[in-house]
C-alpha cells in the first residue's frame, strides 16, 4: 500500500471523520437504546462505499469490505455509560464541543471514536483501492457497557461473522493491548436475627457480621497470588446494602458487591473457594452474569506484530504493547472463542466514563490510518499466519 497516499487521504478526510463523530455524540445511546445512532451509522458506512452493510437482528450495524481469504473483523460498540450529575459536566455531554483539536462528550472516546476511525479505516481501503486477500468486517455493536457483551457475541453466534482475527478498537491511546484480566461481580449475602434497636443483645446484627467479612476480603486482597503475564489479581468491596423498614430495628440483614478482577489462572471455582473459605458456613453467595475471562496473546503472534509494523510503516517509532487492567469484548473473542485479538484505538483510558470525556482529533486520523493498512499487512503475512501453530 502506499503509505503517503494513505496519509494524505486520511488527512483529507478529517474534517468528516470529526463531524461524523460529532454526529454520533450528539445521539445518546444507552445499552440497549442505540438504534438512533445505528441508523447514523449505517448511513456513514453506506456512503462510505462498503460492499455490504447491515443492521442485524439484535441491532449491530455491520459493514464487509472484500471478499478475501483472511477474515477480520472490526469491532467498536455505539452504546456508553450514563452521564451521571450533569451538573457535573463543564461541558454539555451531547453538545460534542470541538475546541482546539479536541472533541468533547459522553462516548466521545469510549467508543464513538472507535465505531467512527473503524468505519475510516475501511472508507480509506475503498478509496484506495486496495484489493488484498482479506475480508473486513466492521461493526458497531450493541450492549458492551451493561457488562453482558451481547452484542458480539451475536454477531459470531448468529450473524456468523466467523473472522480470524479480531481487533477491538477501544480507546488505548494508541498503544497495542495483547491480553487483559478477567472480571467477575459476586454477591454475598449474610442474614442476622432482628430486634428492637432498644434491645440490641437481643438480636444479631448483620451489618457488625458483614463488616468483618469486609475486612477479610481487604485482607485477601493483599494475599492473592501473582502469576505471569497479567500480575496479581484483585478483589474489591464496591457496594454494601441492607433492607429494612425501620431504622430503630437491628438489621437481620446485609448484603456486599465484589469485583474480582483475575489473571489467566485464577478459574472461576477458585474465586468462589476463596470467598467460601472467608464466608465459613454462612451466607449466601451469587455469581453474578457473568464471567469474562482473562486472556493473553503472545507477544510474538502474527497479528500483534502485524499491528507494530504497521505503526512503525505509518509513524515512525514503536507502538508500546501491554497489558490492561480493564475488560473488554475481547474476553468474548479471545477468552471464549480462542480467536486470536488485539486492542488498539484513539482516545485515552483515562477519559472513558469520566465527566470530561474527550480524544484528540491527531489520535482519530492515526487509529484510522492503521485500521485502512493493518488488512493489507495481515494478508500479506497469509503463509506465515496459516502455518502458524497458534492459529492452527
Ligand atoms: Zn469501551
């Protein structure tokens, strides 16, 4: 491919790749409320010059580029977070303010700017002309902020989408992520024996019992275990409730919200045995939908490399490649499905589902200069990928 031609017709397209983003941060979209900003989606990838584009049954726009023997899919999800206090935001959250090379908004980089520099990516193939052994796939997909990942997995399950590769474009700041931990909610629930607050011995307090629970999962913290690639993994306390009617009772009853975040060995038995262990004979504990794995892919697999010299072609110096504390789909694709993923996208980590979310305009023409050459540079490893033992 040649690279000042790319770079000159992303440069060229900027001022529409801003105003369709702009476009799509004006449209909020809840999970499971996308279909406005589907609809502008669909259209973006229809002018765009896709071969197909469709809206599937569960609400992904899909676009496909070629028909080649290598498939990848593109995947970046239309749906954020709520706004929370809009009182807030020093900016209107769906004004999407453009001020000084910078888009502001909800969804602006988590992951409207994604959805937009994939769709990019593929516009710029197209307008190229390139014509390598590949099939692109681009899709905007429903549900992955509600923690369900509902959303890609329809679109392998269903829609049949069946790629070799996938990558996520979700914001990294433009750094390559190979591998991330894994994340499960549970619930424990304690019960205790109500009583007049007037009378407390009389009765067993479930908020004194659940606090010491408390502090032994602050303890287990601390205790667990680290394993290679992905370090220790962690255990946090993030919401506490009792129900009660009255407030002048002893409460009979507490229950707590864990987030455990795991490395690649820790299996979902083991988090339930340690919690178990902590719990002793009481209580009640709930997995909560559902377990998104850790995974990892190797350093040295065709398609991380495939990533870093295509950065290295396009800019000049080596991306840096990592590991993240975050989940994404990827414990879908690649924890589930053992297809091979990566992440890279615009926008940094640390604006996503905060009140000043924003992402610089340099990142979006970069992360859809590489999205438009990444299919070709895949391809062109097609020997070297299918003799790969990692694939196969
Ligand atoms: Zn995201």
């Amino acid at each position: 491919m040649e690279i000042e031609r790319l770079k000159k017709l992303a440069n060229d397209a900027r001022k529409d790749l801003v105003n369709f983003l702009r476009d799509m941060v004006r449209i909020p979209s809840l999970s499971g409320q996308e279909g406005k900003v589907a609809q502008r989606v669909k259209e973006e990838m229809e002018k765009s010059g896709f071969d197909e584009v469709f809206l599937d049954g569960i609400g992904n726009v899909v676009g496909r580029i070629g028909t080649g023997r290598i498939r990848i899919l593109y995947d970046a999800h239309m749906d954020t977070v709520d706004i929370g206090d809009r009182k807030s935001w020093r900016r209107d959250p769906f004004a999407a303010d453009y001020k000084g090379g910078i888009v502001y908004g909800r969804g602006a980089c988590d992951d409207k700017a994604g959805v937009a520099c994939a769709i990019y990516g593929g516009k710029l193939i197209v307008d190229l002309g390139v014509k390598g052994d590949f099939t692109l796939y681009v899709a905007a997909s429903v549900e992955e902020e509600s923690a369900g990942g509902k959303g890609i997995a329809y679109l392998l399950e269903k829609d049949r989408l069946n790629p070799h590769f996938v990558l996520l474009a979700e914001p990294t700041s433009l750094n390559i992520v190979r591998g991330h931990k894994g994340r499960v909610g549970v619930k424990v629930s304690l019960k205790g024996k109500s009583a007049h607050a007037g009378t407390p011995w009389k009765g067993i307090n479930a908020i004194y019992k659940m606090a010491r629970l408390v502090e032994k999962i602050e303890r287990l913290n601390k205790k667990l275990p680290s394993f290679p690639p992905l370090g220790k993994g962690t255990i946090s306390v993030t919401k506490i409730e009792c129900e009660r009617a009255s407030l002048n009772a002893v409460p009979d009853n507490c229950a707590i919200y864990v987030d455990r975040r795991t490395n690649t060995r820790e299996t979902l038995e083991r988090v339930k045995r340690e919690l178990s262990a902590l719990m002793g004979s009481e209580g009640k504990l709930e997995i909560l939908p559902k377990f998104f794995r850790a995974w990892e892919l190797p350093r040295k697999h065709p398609l991380v490399i495939s990533c870093r010299e295509s950065f290295m072609n396009l800019f000049g110096t080596n991306p840096k490649v990592l590991l993240w504390p975050f989940c994404s789909n990827g414990s879908y694709t690649m924890g589930e499905r053992m297809i091979p993923t990566i992440i890279f996208g615009p926008g940094e980590e640390r604006f996503t589902h905060t009140t000043f979310e924003q992402v610089k305009v340099e990142h979006l023409i970069k992360a859809a200069m590489l999205y438009a050459l990444l299919p070709d540079m895949i391809s062109g490893k097609y020997k070297e990928i299918f003799s790969s033992r990692i694939i196969l």
